[in-house]
C-alpha cells in the first residue's frame, strides 16, 4: 500500500475539493458538448405565431424561446434554465441582425434581452446590437454573447447562418467572402467573439429558401415556418436549418436544385474548425410543437 505523507494527504484533498467546486459551478450549457455524443438541437414551432396578421404574437414567441431553452438544458422552469447560461455577473452582447429585407424579429431581441434582465444582469451590461458591435462598449467588454439571426439562402455563402452572424466583428468583412465564405468557421476565434457564446437561436419564424438578387428580400420564396432552432452547437443548429431549406426547396421546385453557391462554409466549421457537427446522424433533434411540414 502506498504510503501518504500528511502533508501530501492535505495537498491531495485540497486538489480535490478545488476540482469538485469546479465541476459543480460549470454551466449546463459546458456538459451539454462534453457529456454527449451528440449535439442536442431544440426545433420548436407554433402555428398560432402569425394567427393575428403577419407580426408574429409576441407572448408566443416568449413562450417557443423559454420552453426550447428549457428542454436544452434539461431544467424544469425558464428561471433555472436561463440561470444555467447566464450569471448575474455576466456583460452580455445580443448579436442580432439587421438585414432590411429579412431582419431578427423584435420579439426575439426583446424577449432574448428581459431574459437575460431577468437572472439579474444590469440594464447597462446588456446590448442588442448588429453592425455596431466593434464600437458598442458592452461588446467589448462582453464575458457571454447570444448569437441571434434569422435563416435565408445568401448569394455569398449559399445560407446565412449563425456562423455567419459573426462576420461584423471582423476587422475586414470582405475578407471572409471568397469560395463561399468556406472561412467563415475561423470568425470564432477573433478576441471579441472567442469561447463567449453561451446560446445560438436560429430564427425561422419566415425563412427564404431561394432569391434572384443579391440583396434583395424574395418574398414569393418564404414561407411561414413558424420555427425557433436553439442549441449550444451552431454547426449543429445551422446544419438543421440547411437541411429544412434544402427541403422546402425540393418541395417547391419539385426537384434537386442545389443552393447557388454551395453553403459549404457549415461542414467546413465542422470539419476544418472543429467548432461542432453537421452530420445529422451526430445531431439530437428534439421537436416540439407543431409539426406539420417540419422537413426534418
């Protein structure tokens, strides 16, 4: 048997208590990559969204967001779960999108920010914001960021995708623009963005799913999806997105049309950045709500 000095038995059980402080105060959202295969993915849908017109129900919206955050974490109630990925001592950048054709809706930059509000963040160390992050002091001083955009195919990159939400925090956008945005995975090590992201929320309230202009919002090729895509994993979460455009696109032009150019850039994050998977038989999809037409 070996033999322990007193002194080492006090080094020893002081390592441990430090070790088991640690892995007690690690956030959900940690385990959540580290203890499974695969990569949980909560889609939640509800077809009430837009009953009253073509904004959608803002109470509603609340709803989607809390219970798809809930069923990620694990934890019954949205206090808990929210509590799990932001701290009260947290400065949080809300990284949304402000694209004029097809923008983050409001009701989920306001419902994202009273969230975090509401685990007791200050009101001066939260900020919504999109092309201004570089400037915005709660960005640079940010220690969490939700990443927050709608999906809609993108004459660059094929989709614009969570991992492409980060482009505006780049010194130089345009840089990133070359053989369909492949290097957009890289983004996640800029300073301003690296090893801060605590929840990716891919919007697909009215995604697009085809366009003839660069820049331009085609209407005629969006639908009412009624969708929330959330996850800890943005390769994981984008993949699904692309997966559900991919299928309304075989549906509507009745036949295999491939994105024009290709959305490479999301199982290159996988494969060259290691940042999450885009295999779908690696992806724990969870469902909730409606499900009709769901296309995954």
């Amino acid at each position: 048997m070996e033999k322990i000095s007193r002194r080492e038995l006090l080094k020893r059980t002081a390592l441990t208590a430090a070790g088991s402080i640690l892995l007690v105060n690690r956030p959900v959202y940690a385990w959540a990559t580290e203890s499974e295969a695969t990569s949980k993915v909560v889609l939640i849908r509800n077809r009430q969204l837009y009953a009253d017109g073509d904004t959608p129900d803002a109470a509603i919206c609340e709803q989607m967001l809390d219970e798809a955050v809930c069923r990620l974490t694990g934890l019954k109630t949205p206090k808990e779960a929210w509590a799990s990925i932001i701290k009260p001592t947290d400065t949080v950048g809300i990284k949304t999108n402000q694209w004029n054709g097809l923008p983050t809706p409001p009701c989920v930059n306001e419902a994202l920010k009273a969230r975090v509000l509401g685990v007791g963040v200050m009101e001066d160390k939260v900020s919504v914001d999109d092309r201004g992050v570089k400037q915005n002091p709660v960005f640079q001083q940010a220690t969490a960021l939700i990443n927050t955009r709608p999906m809609r195919t993108h004459a660059w990159s094929g989709v614009g995708t969570l991992i492409k939400n980060y482009i505006m925090f780049a010194e130089k956008p345009s840089d990133y623009h070359e053989d369909s945005c492949a290097v957009l995975g890289s983004l996640q090590e800029l300073p301003m963005v690296k090893g801060k992201t605590r929840l990716h929320v891919l919007v697909m309230f009215t995604p697009q799913f085809h366009h003839i202009a660069p820049s331009k919002f085609a209407e005629e090729y969006s639908w009412k999806y009624s969708g929330l895509i959330v996850g800890f994993d943005p390769v994981a979460v984008d993949s699904t997105g692309l997966r559900i455009i991919e299928a309304k696109r075989r549906d509507y032009f009745k036949e295999d049309r491939p994105l024009n150019p290709p959305a490479k850039h999301i199982a290159i994050a996988d494969t060259r950045y290691h940042l999450g998977t885009s295999d779908p038989s690696k992806i724990e999809l969870v469902k909730l709500g409606w499900d009709e037409d769901s296309y995954v």
